[in-house]
C-alpha cells in the first residue's frame, strides 16, 4: 500500500462540515490524487472520502471541508448546524 506524502494529517473519524454540499460529514478515508497539467506539469491534490448523514460515500477535495471544531458555535447557527438558542425541536446552544 502506497504511503500519503502527508500521513501525518490524517483525519479518519473528523466530523466536517462540507462546504461544497453545505451539509455535515464523517471523513474516513483522505487520499493524494495526482494529476498532470498541459506541459507535463505535476499536481497533487488531497481528496476525502466522507460519510454523510444518510450514510453514502462520497469524494471531496480536502480544502472543502472544516473540522466542525474549527467552527464557532455563532457560524455553525448561521449555517444550519445548530439552532440558535430558544428554538424549538433542535440542538439549543
């Protein structure tokens, strides 16, 4: 099995939020994707396979995503994650 050129960042069990799909996810799996440019050039790019809240698969690039941890409780409201405070039949912060 082929090493990551960055192994130390793994982040298996991470839950995320996907900013491409705008919704939340579990990655379990991140991979380095080469591809060439016109001219032969090289190219490296970090992929992510996550799990989402209805448990299918999918691939993402890296940079797409955010450790929910990395989120304030006020931008994880403004995106949908979290309900703010009083609302009914949610996550109250």
């Amino acid at each position: 099995m082929r090493k990551l050129k960055n192994e130390e960042n793994l982040s298996y069990g991470t839950k995320v939020f996907d900013f491409n799909k705008k919704a939340v996810a579990l990655i379990i799996k991140t991979w380095d994707n080469t591809f060439w440019e016109n001219g032969g050039k090289k190219i490296d790019v970090r992929f992510a396979t996550c799990v989402d809240i209805e448990g299918k698969r999918y691939n993402t690039e890296f940079k797409n995503l955010t450790p929910l941890e990395n989120l304030s409780i006020g931008r994880q409201v403004e995106l949908g994650i979290l309900k703010p405070k009083g609302a009914e039949n949610g996550n109250n912060i």
